[in-house]
C-alpha cells in the first residue's frame, strides 16, 4: 500500500488522537533536526547560501558564497554576499558606499542555506 502525503495530512487534520499528534510532533521535530544537520554538512568554502531567519531582519534572505568556515564555539561562516544583497546591507550601513560585493564574517552557519 502506497501513502501519501496528502492521506496523512487528511488523517491528522480530520482523525488523529491526541496522543497520535504528540507524537507526530516529535517526529516531525526529529526530522527537522536531521534536515537542518545534512542541511549545515552542505556549507561549505564556495557553497551558495541564503541566510534564513536573522537578527537584524533585513538580514534574512541576503545571498552569497561562503568563503570560509571556522569553529569558534559553534560553526561560523564567512560570506561574500552578490550584487542585490550588497546593496541591503549598504542602505543598512553594514557596506561602505559604492561596494558592489561585500565580506561578512561570524555568519552562524546554522542560519545558512544551500542553494
């Protein structure tokens, strides 16, 4: 028998015990921990990246190419964000004027996604 998705779906929206929820949730959590863990085994010096949800949030979604990674307590990266990012981070003062690639370092590569 072949399930899909959408069964699933169907079940847990219209049929699902409590109990069944609870543990759909911590599957799904421990799902998401293994997508996030190959996710960050992909960053790499040269990997193109989008930062996911960031502070300060004109961060989230600026694009580039990792240029190195380090270990400092936790994995951090350090980006050259392309033209269109650039120009984010010079209206927000973090790029200097007429900068049309910029290098950021102590990017969490938590925060990093492949692209």
């Amino acid at each position: 028998m072949n399930v899909t998705a959408d069964a699933v779906n169907d079940y847990l929206a219209r049929d699902a015990s409590e109990d069944e929820l609870d543990r759909y949730m911590e599957v799904a959590q421990e799902r998401r921990g293994l997508l996030a863990t190959a996710g960050m085994a992909a960053i790499r010096e040269g990997a193109a990246v989008a930062l996911g949800k960031m502070s300060p949030s004109y961060l989230t979604g600026l694009t580039g190419t990792v240029v190195h990674t380090e270990w400092a307590g936790r994995r951090l990266a350090t980006i050259q964000f392309d033209e269109k990012s650039t120009a984010v981070l010079r209206a927000n003062g973090r790029a200097p004027e007429g900068a049309t690639r910029h290098i950021m370092t102590g990017m969490p590569i938590s925060a990093c996604l492949p692209q």
